[in-house]
C-alpha cells in the first residue's frame, strides 16, 4: 500500500501537503488536489487512522448508556462485549465510559443521558432507550454532529441499531413448540409483560405461531412476577392437565422455584439464557431455549461506532440483527457466551 510520503515524492511535493489535501484542508491548490487525489485512487490508499487519532490532543469518550437487567447474563454479556471493543480500540486515543441503569428506572436513564450530552469530550452514545419517544426528542438536535447507535431496542428509524429480532426469537421458540405438542395437547402460556426490552416482542412471536394449530392453548395466564407465575404453574398443573409451558418472562427465576414432579414430562420452551436454564436444561426440565448472542451484540455496536467515529464515516440507519441460537441439551455450551 502507497504511503503519503511515495505521493510526496512522486509529485515533487511535502508530505504535508498530502496529507493537508487527504484531510480536506481548503488551503491546497486545486489542481495540485487534484493530482493528489488521482494517486490516491489509482494505489488505494488508506488513510493511517492511528496516527490520524493519535494526534487528538483530548482522548474522546464513547457514552454507552445500557441497562441493566434481572438478568445477569444479559447485563454482563452487554458489559463484556463493550468491554472487549474497548481494549480493541485503546491505540486510538478513545476510551468507553459504560453507565448501567435499572431497566425499570426510565427517569434515571433520562436524567444521565441529560448529563452525557452536557460534557464536551462526548465522540458517540450508544444506547439501550427505555423511554424511547422521549430520547429521541433529546437526542434528534444531536443526530447530524454525533455518532449515536441503540443497541438491544431499536429507539427509531433514523438511528442505526444493533441487536436481535425478539419477535423472530419467539417465533423460533413457537416453531420448536408446536413439532414437539401434538393436536389437542394443552398447553399453558403465561405473561408477566413487558420488560421494556423483549418480553413483550418474545411472546407476540410464540403466539404467532402457536394460534393457528390444534393445540389448546391455556391462557395467556397474566402473571406479575416469579412468585405469581410459580403460583400459576402449580394452580394448573395440579388442576388441569398440562403438557408444555412456555413463560415470556421471569422463567428462569420460576421454574427453579416450582414444585419438580409437576414439570416433569412438560414439554417448557423458554427463551433467553442464564446459568440457571443451563441447569434446568441439564435436569432435563426445559427441552429447549432460543437465545440471543448478548456479548456479541455489545461488541458489534461499540465496534461500529468506534470505526465510524475514527473513520468519519457515516453510520447507515440501518437494524443490524444479529443471529439467535437454538439450545437443546445436545448442544449445550460448557460455557454461557
């Protein structure tokens, strides 16, 4: 690859000059630009972005503003995701500053978004929107000057995002579901609402597949929380007969709680991971989950913006939907990635 310096040389010019007619500078004669930049597309060239960063007297700090879940799973996969991005990226003069918030506290997200954009080395935000109508109020002056991406929640069309298709994943969790119930079966739904994340979208998915076959479907049972929903289980699979289960939330935390010999021989398709649906998956309890690749996400996203940022590209608005995983206890991981 041509290096500024042979353009220099080959054009009986500084390098300074290259480099000044490279950035944009307007001070460069037009025809001697010109020349520059007819070298530079016939040899390729690429700009050295290191040294172009290093040369950033103040370090930029990408904000990701994300939740944090019940889930840990979720939450320290999307933490180690950036994490690694960051590192990754170290040489440049950039840093990440990861900020967790409850995913059911909206007005303290609001409140340190607030407090992000006030600072003056802000070089991109990476956010996870609960109250989404709202942010992108604050946030719609800074979409032409700041490299903004949501991650894990889509907060508009005019942003770019990265994360998994919800309703996708609990289709996949219905498909599984309905090739392993046969006609007449009965089966018990229960929803414990909407997480601001992928409850919601994870059990309009399931159902979507489910409503049109000869399977009973009993409920959806509203459920509030674990407690409630091992309630519910144990009311209807004492009551009525069962044969599969499937909870769009809090499933872990409820299953574990639930009396064994009333799951045992249920057919319980969940969705999401966590150690303990790894052992229920072991115990043989749950026959399936679909999972999202959390750390991946985190990575994909911090990894995109800190390219657009050091590049000064820009970002399409475009949903990049990472690929959802299907576990059974065949191919259960040693490991939760």
């Amino acid at each position: 690859m041509i290096t500024q310096k042979e353009i220099a040389e080959e054009l009986g010019i500084s390098r300074t000059t290259v480099a000044r007619a490279i950035n944009g500078s307007p001070s460069i004669k037009k025809e001697t630009k010109e020349k520059i930049m007819k070298l530079v597309e016939k040899y390729n060239y690429e700009k050295n972005y290191i040294g172009s960063t290093l040369a950033i007297k103040t370090k930029k700090l990408v904000y990701a503003l994300v939740v944090k879940s019940k889930n840990e799973f979720y939450t320290d996969g999307i933490y180690n995701g950036l994490s690694k991005v960051e590192k990754e990226f170290k040489h440049y003069n950039m840093a990440m500053e990861i900020i967790q918030t409850d995913i059911n506290d909206e007005e303290l997200q609001l409140r340190k978004l607030k407090e992000i954009l006030l600072k003056d080395n802000i070089g991109g935000l990476i956010i996870t929107p609960l109250a989404k109508e709202k942010i992108y109020k604050i946030l719609k002056p800074y979409l032409e000057t700041m490299k903004i991406i949501s991650l894990g929640m889509r907060l508009h069309k005019d942003i770019p995002h990265v994360g998994p298709d919800y309703k996708k994943m609990g289709k996949i969790a219905g498909e599984i579901m309905r090739n392993i119930l046969r006609d007449e079966e009965r089966l018990l739904v229960i929803d414990n609402g909407d997480d601001k994340v992928s409850s919601k979208s994870y059990l309009e998915g399931f159902i979507s597949k489910i409503k049109d076959t000869q399977i009973k479907i009993v409920g959806p049972i509203k459920g509030k929380n674990a407690e409630t929903t091992v309630e519910i289980i144990e009311k209807y699979c004492t009551e009525d007969r069962i044969d599969g289960i499937y909870i769009n939330r809090y499933s872990h935390d409820s299953l574990k709680k639930v009396q064994k010999k009333l799951l045992i021989g249920k057919k319980i398709v969940t969705n999401g991971m966590d150690e303990t649906i790894k052992k229920l998956i072991k115990s043989k309890i749950i026959t399936a989950t679909v999972m999202e690749q959390v750390e991946l996400e985190g990575y994909t996203a911090g990894k995109r913006i800190f390219d657009s940022i050091i590049k000064n590209q820009t970002m399409e608005n475009r949903w990049e939907v990472l690929k959802s995983r299907i576990v059974f206890l065949e191919n259960l991981p040693d490991e939760i990635e």
